[in-house]
C-alpha cells in the first residue's frame, strides 16, 4: 500500500440520476439531512486529514452538485490548504455550475457517462433524452472555464455500450478530453451479472485490433487508471481494471461517507465512525487524528482481493462515492 494522501468524501447519498447499476434499490431510503456530515465537520475532519499526509480531495455524491452550497465547501477547502480539490459528478448541473466551482478553486472534473447514444443515456440514468444533452453541455462548460484535466468515466458494460468503444475514441479527440473505461464492479447488488462483464485486457485488444496500438502516456492522476494515447490520433484512453487486474499494493486512498464513515477499502464494509468523534463532548483534533491513524493502520491488513471475491460490499456505491 502506498502512503495515504488522498481523501474522496462523499457529501450527499442523493442523486438527480438512478443509474441501473448505481441505485437499484428503489425501497432505499436516504440518510436523515440531520445525520449527514455539516460543511464544517467536514472541514475540520480534513484539517486533521491534512496533519497525517492528505494532499487530495475528491468530492462526490451520491451527486455532489445537488447539495447546496458546495462552492463554499470547495472554498474552505483550497483554504485549508488542500493542493488538489477534484469533484466527480453526472454532469447535469456543470454548465450552470462551473464558473462558481472554478472561482472556488476547484481543479478539475470527471464526469460519468456511460452512453454516447441519447436512448442508452436515458436507459441507463433514468432521464429524458434532453438530459444528455445537457450533460454534452455541462462538459464544454468545464472545458471553456478550464476545470482541466477533465476526464469522462465509462463502467463499460456487455452488451449495453460495447459497440460504442468507436464513438468513445472519437469523442476523446475531438472534445480534448481522457475517456476512462472501468470495469463493472459486483458492489450493492447491482442487477447487472457477471455476464455483463468485460475485463480491460480484452477491451485494449479490442482497441488495438480495430484502432490502433496503444501507446502509454503519463497525465496528471491521483488513482489507479493507467492511460494511453491511441496511435495516430489525439484520443486519450484510461483504464481501470478494478476487478480482473487488482492494484491493492497500488492504493493511496480512504474514503468518508455521507454520514460520516471512514472507510478503509472500498470492496469491504468496515467502517470507522468519525462522526461520533467529532460531534462529541469531549470532541479533540489530537483524539480523532489518534483515531484515524489506527483505521491506516487497519487498513494496511485488509486484504482487498478476498474482499473482492467474497463480495464483501454490500452498500449501495452512490452511498460510498466510488
């Protein structure tokens, strides 16, 4: 495992989309507005985060962009001193959005789109055609205001958008932008099978038979994606094999839920309650840094490949933030 220095904290549970593989639960109910963390909690969290080696913040959700006043959030935190504040959304809100999010300070984006077809789009989020279009638009938004590098996530799925790796490509080149592909995880009962599932080393060959060899290429990341430029083209590929090739040895990272959760391995419900810490009486920074720095320590035993085959996540991903 390398040293901790990067934080994604999950702001909100909610979402403007329900994305199949996402939030197939319809009975789910959202946490309790009093129960998810205060922008100011969240701020003193991460200046103890800081004091142990964090360097990066990523915000998501849930949708991140559906909380109020997350520009503020991001302020706070470019105050603090955090030198990469990133945020991962569906794209919905950026074009109304992303003047704000860059007069805060935030660095840059990803955007998850799964679809480059209006029909799958709608199939896949749950939301009228139009709102693909908005999507295109909030992403030429970021672009023109500079939230750079800007990267578009893919959970690539069999026989839903394998025919549009072309279009993926395409799409890359001409809008500027890296295309990340990543493997379909088996996280939250999602209804999607194994069948639906294609690993990354056949999606390169694939790539590399139709379109050209794919030449490596370093950008700027703080996660496990490994990218490539397509031969004799512009297009910038990332890929992600987060279930057929695992980077466990590779992991930099922690995450913080909604409710304010620490959690050590993304594929493995354990959790550290730093919420009750921080709301508590006799609440310190020196009490919750002690407290987080035995969960690294936890974290370090935690065998994200037997997680992984046991499928031990049962949460819900909109819930955990990826």
């Amino acid at each position: 495992m390398k040293k901790i220095e990067y934080l994604r904290i999950s702001v909100t549970d909610r979402c403007n989309f329900q994305c199949k593989y996402c939030t197939s639960d319809k009975d789910y109910r959202f946490i309790p507005h009093s129960e998810i963390l205060r922008y100011e909690e969240i701020c003193e969290l991460v200046r103890v985060f800081k004091t142990i080696g964090i360097k990066a913040v990523r915000i998501t959700g849930g949708e991140p962009l559906v909380r109020k006043g997350i520009e503020n959030l991001i302020y706070q935190l470019k105050e603090i001193g955090i030198e990469d504040v990133s945020l991962t959304t569906n794209g919905y809100f950026l074009a109304e959005k992303s003047e704000t999010l860059k007069e805060a300070g935030l660095n840059r984006v990803n955007v998850s789109l799964d679809s480059l077809k209006p029909e799958k789009f709608s199939y896949i989020t749950g939301k009228d055609k139009e709102s693909f279009h908005k999507v295109l638009e909030g992403i030429e938004r970021a672009i023109k205001v500079g939230l750079n590098p800007i990267k578009i996530n893919v959970v690539l799925i069999k026989d839903f958008n394998d025919d549009e790796i072309g279009d993926f490509i395409s799409f890359s080149e001409n809008y500027g932008v890296e295309v990340r592909f990543i493997e379909l995880m088996p996280v939250g009962n999602s209804p999607f099978s194994h069948s639906h599932f294609i690993p990354i080393s056949h999606l390169k060959n694939l790539i590399e038979k139709n379109w050209g060899k794919l030449i490596p290429t370093k950008t700027f990341k703080k996660g496990p994606a490994k990218s490539y430029i397509v031969e004799n083209t512009k297009a910038v590929l990332g890929f992600i094999p987060s279930v057929s090739e695992h980077f466990c040895s590779e992991c930099n990272r922690l995450r913080l839920t909604p409710e304010g959760k620490l959690r050590l391995c993304l594929m493995r419900d354990e959790e550290v309650d730093l919420k009750c810490i921080i709301r508590s009486s006799d609440y310190s920074p020196e009490k919750l840094k002690e407290v987080i720095v035995n969960a690294i320590e936890r974290k370090k035993q935690i065998n994200g490949i037997d997680a992984l085959e046991s499928l031990g996540c049962q949460r819900k991903m909109f819930t955990i933030g990826g």
